[in-house]
C-alpha cells in the first residue's frame, strides 16, 4: 500500500488493461478492508483490557487522591483517631 509503479500497465493491451486495473482494486479494496478489521481488532482487545482494570484503578486514584489531601493538612488538624498508622482491609 503506498509506492505503485503503473509504467507496464501502457504496454498492455486493451483487455490486458482492463484486468490490470479490476484486479488492482480489487487488491487494494481487500488489503483496506483487512488492514481496517486488524485496527477494529486491535481497539477492541485495548478497550477489553482497560475495561478489565477500570475498577482497580479508580480505586488507586482515589486513595493517591486522599493521601494528597491528607498530606496537604496542618500537623495541628491531624489527630490518632482521625489519622490511624494502620487501615484495616476486609
């Protein structure tokens, strides 16, 4: 798909000219549409894989997003029973 050399096609003649050129589109449609199912593949196998993920990495934003905040208070705000050294995971 890219540089196409039609210099032998005005040496045919003109029957030989008109199956050149129905065969040319005819590969260049086919390799179009193949190339344009491999790309459709390949998005829908990048979707599946950040849809499988999602959950798990909203989930990390979120605790970066409240660790940020936490860090941003003042050391007088911040107590043990708001701040525990420890979260408990169930």
């Amino acid at each position: 798909m890219g540089d196409y050399d039609f210099d032998g096609a005005n040496d045919l003649e003109d029957i030989e000219n008109i199956v050149y050129w129905i065969c040319w589109l005819l590969m260049v449609t086919i390799t179009c549409i193949i190339f344009l199912n491999f790309i459709i593949a390949e998005a829908s196998n990048s979707y599946s894989n950040v849809m499988a993920t999602l959950d798990a990495q909203i989930l990390k934003e979120r605790a970066s997003l409240i660790k940020e905040a936490e860090e941003m208070l003042p050391r007088r705000v911040k107590n043990a029973t708001m701040f525990p050294q420890y979260i408990v995971v169930r």
